[in-house]
C-alpha cells in the first residue's frame, strides 16, 4: 500500500456523504446519497435511519468503484453524524420505532414545560448542560415524549444512540452501542462540567440511565467493520471503526481552527458559527451552547436551524420553471441565480427575510418564530426575494456573533472568520456575508467536505499518523480563497440590521398567535 487512506461518513441532515482521504487530508474521493426528511405536523421532523444505512452502504461501493481503492487499503472508517437525536434500538440494534425524531424536531413543548418547572426554570437546565436550544430540541425531551406518547417504543429500546452511533452498530453487525463526549454533549443529559452523565437530572425526566450507551473519547478506535457489513458494504471484514463525532464539533477542526480567537461559520442545510473555547460560558441571559471539543476543551456556537434551506426554499419557490430549463440544458441553476442577484442591489429595495423556517434557533431561541418576508412594494420581484433571503441568513448569522461579544469573545475583532460548508461556494452569498460581518471570510479547499474533514482529523490521531492536533490540522490545512468586506457596503448593511433587529421583535407577539393558530388548523 502506498498513501495511507482513511474513509469518513458524513451523515448529514439531507444525506451520507463517503469521502477517502489520504494522509495528508487530500481528498482522493467521495459519493454522495440523498434520503427523506418527513414533516408529519408542523414542528415534527423524522428521518428513517434505514435510509441512512442504504445511503451508507451505496456511497461506500460507489465511492470505492469511483477511486479503483481495494477495500484493503483503507485503512479506518470513522463518522462524523447530525446531533440531538434520539435513534431507539433493541439489544440486536433492530430499530423500535420506524422513524426517528431529528434534532429539528421540537414537539415535546410539553414534556421540557415540565421538566423545566420540575428544575426551577431554564437557568437551572443551563447550568448542568450548558445548552442554549430551545429545551423540546434536546434528545432529553426527545425521549421524555417517546416515554409519555409511545410507552412501548420506550420499553423495548435497549438504547438510544445519536446517527453516527447507529451506523457504527450496523457497521459492527449490531456489537457496539458507544457515543463520544461531543454528541453526547448536545443532547442535554450530559452535566457539561463534569463530562458525564446527569444522573440526578435524568432522574427528574424520569428516563433510565442504563438506555444511554457508554461515551468514550472521539479518537478511540471502537470496534471493526463485521461480515454483514462487510457484504453490504464493501468494505474488507476487520477494518477498524475509529468513533468520530458529532457535525458541529467536527467543523470546528475540520475547518482548521487550533485554538482560541478564530471563529468558524457553517453553511449547510443549518447555518452555525462558532469557535474553540479552553472555558465554559454559562450564562442563561445569552444562551449560547457549550458542547465538548472532539480532542480537548470545549466547542461553543450558536445556530439558526434555516440556513442553506432557506435558499434552497427560494429557488423552489420562485424558480421551478428556470430549474426544469437549467437541467435540460445543463446549466446550474444556482449560476442563474447568482448572476440576478449580483444585479439586485443591496437591501432588496427595503425587502426582509427573517429565515426562521425552522424555528427554534438563535440568537432568540423563540419555539413560534416563523419564517417572515417583509417590506414588500409594487417593483419587488423574485430576484429581490432572493437577494432578501440570502441577506437575512447573513444578518442573523450577525446577530449570533454578537452574543459572543458579550461574553467577553469579540469576535468581530478577530478579522477572520473560517468558513466552510456547501453554501460558501455560493460567491455571492460569501460575499454577503463578509460585507455584513465587516470580516476576511477565509475558505480552505473543499469547504463543503469540511465536517468530513474533522472525521479525517480524529482518525488521523487515533490512528497516530500525526502526534497531535496542531500537527495535523497545520500540515492539512489549505485556504483556497479570501474574501474582503466592502465598507461601504458593510455602511448599508449596519442601517439594515437596525430594522432587521426591530422587526423581529415586534413580530414576537404575532408569532405567537401564529403558532396557536398553526396548532388548531
């Protein structure tokens, strides 16, 4: 064997992304496989954690056809999964329930209402798990509600297990049932400051502690890839699992980021940002989400649930004709779309998009925040929408930043952020955002196989190709392209913010009345 290869899962809210890389964090490969969201009701998210299986075993031959690799030369599998989900398995691994509730979900309103008042109000919650999500997001509630709506499905679940700990089941023939500090740190049942287990807290919420898997470090090797996973998948039978972890501490070092004063931003299906921190910050009046770095210390960020989905929203709503036309002709649809918002001009002509599509997230943490396009006037047409949609993601990612600055983290300061994800490549979107920020948006190769990139990070330590993690992240890190702010169009964007900010908070009280009236239709 010549370059030692390691493969990584990206099991991501839309899809399983398998991508090689070699020692060097080069990307030699990679496939990707699609599977459903389900919306039964209005704030119901569910996936089917079959389909990520599928999707799994499908990207990891096609991936190995595509490079020509022998599955003998990989050399480990490691996954990296979307966070606070709740996947109930009986002791064979066999799924209880068909579909999972994922961490977009936020039905148990109830069931964290109580946990709440058991507690003595959020600030007490925060304080064990320093989480800012709205409460019904937590796998906590997650599994309170399953206990209370579907006893059954409770009763028969030996564990619950995040998405990448599922798939490291299957891919062990049903052996192992682990978790790693940074998944289970986002799921609200772990006391952060400890890193363990809350058993007192899990008692109130009245869940059994013995239906959480055991949690070892991100870089352990934990088990090896079995026969019947080895049939399904094409992978050589013993080839070892390396833990991984969850998306969000993965982006951390995936997109290079050492130590402190540097943030990172995500574009994906959510939009996030975040940066390392050696401290916890646990202050309930900002809310923002502390969570275990996948080697050392602590991950802190915060997030709105609707980012790159709020694009893909527009150009399904306002540009199905020209998506039908583009595939005929095999022009990228977002092509067309950039080049009718490089022509709109800044402000959408007074057009705001608050991008609460899926509600929930920060800076507000508000459960009935809705998705809002207001402002709008006779000469406004779908490229403003558009434009507008694009701006408000970039304007609240904003109003996150700043919850960091007061907590001592002025980020702004800083002058970089490292961003990454699909949405980045989008060039007139990262330019909205560094006009917004007022900061040099730094993009490393392959932004969009960034989380991937973390999954490479850990293996890579675990495996000892490297000695430690500035090691590795400095001799794998490569920036592609940097964007710089316009002042005057960052002038523009601050006068717009102001309205932005005073739009959402005279609309909390309508959301509010919205989201009564959403639950009697």
């Amino acid at each position: 064997m010549g370059k030692r290869l390691i493969m990584i899962h990206d099991l991501g809210t839309t899809g399983d992304k398998a991508v090689i890389f070699d020692e060097s964090g080069k990307v030699i490969a990679s496939e990707y496989r699609r599977y459903e969201t389900y919306y039964p009701k209005p704030t119901w998210v569910e996936q089917d954690p079959e389909e990520w299986w599928t999707a799994v075993c499908e990207s990891t031959k096609d991936v190995l056809k595509k490079s020509k690799i022998p599955p003998e030369d990989i050399e480990a599998v490691s996954l990296i999964g979307q966070q606070i989900g709740a996947v109930p398995v009986d002791k064979n691994g066999n799924l209880v329930r068909k579909r999972t509730i994922i961490w977009a979900d936020a039905r148990p309103v109830k069931q964290a209402k109580k946990l709440l008042e058991k507690l003595g109000g959020f600030g007490e919650l925060y304080k064990i798990n320093g989480l800012g999500h709205i409460p019904e997001m937590l796998s906590l509630c997650k599994v309170m509600w399953l206990k209370e709506n579907e006893p059954q499905v409770y009763e028969n679940t030996y564990k619950f297990l995040q998405s990448k700990d599922f798939i490291i089941n299957r891919l062990t023939d049903g052996e192992v049932f682990v978790d790693d500090y940074g998944d289970a740190s986002n799921t609200g049942w772990l006391d952060i400051r400890k890193k363990r287990y809350a058993t007192e807290l899990l008692k109130l919420a009245g869940i059994d502690e013995d239906k959480l898997p055991e949690i070892r470090n991100s870089y352990e090797i934990v088990g090896e890839v079995g026969e019947k996973a080895a049939e399904k998948t094409g992978l050589k039978k013993g080839t070892p699992i390396v833990l991984g972890t969850g998306d969000v501490p993965a982006s951390c070092v995936g997109a290079g980021v050492l130590k402190e004063k540097m943030g990172f931003g995500y574009i994906g299906s959510a939009n996030w940002g975040g940066f390392y921190s050696s401290r916890l910050n646990l202050d309930p009046s900002i809310r923002v989400i502390n969570i275990c770095h996948p080697i050392e210390d602590y991950v802190i960020f915060s997030y709105t649930p609707a980012g790159g989905v709020s694009l893909d929203w527009a150009k399904r709503i306002f540009y199905g004709v020209e998506e039908k036309l583009s595939e005929v002709m095999g022009v990228n649809i977002y092509d067309f779309i950039n080049a009718k918002v490089r022509e709109t001009p800044i402000g959408s002509l007074g057009v705001l998009y608050l991008p609460y599509l899926r509600s929930g997230g920060g800076p507000h943490w508000n459960p009935n925040a809705r998705g809002v396009i207001i402002g709008l006037t006779m000469p406004v047409d779908k490229n403003h929408l558009t434009r507008a949609v694009m701006e408000g993601v970039a304007l609240n990612f904003r109003w996150l930043m700043e919850q960091f600055v007061r907590l001592g983290f002025d980020v702004f300061k800083w002058g970089e952020l490292r961003a990454i994800g699909g949405g980045i490549l989008n060039p007139e979107w990262a330019k909205i955002y560094s006009d917004v920020l007022n900061m040099r948006v730094t993009v490393p190769d392959m932004p969009q196989e960034a989380t991937a990139k973390g999954g490479f990070v850990i293996a890579a330590l675990a495996l000892k190709i490297y000695k430690n993690l500035e090691e590795v992240i400095k001799k794998t890190t490569r920036i592609e392209k940097e964007i710089t702010p316009n002042k005057d169009n960052h002038e523009k964007y601050l006068k717009i913010y102001d309205v932005y900010k005073l739009t959402y908070e005279r609309l909390k009280e309508v959301f509010d009345k919205i989201a009564e009236l959403q639950e009697q239709l």
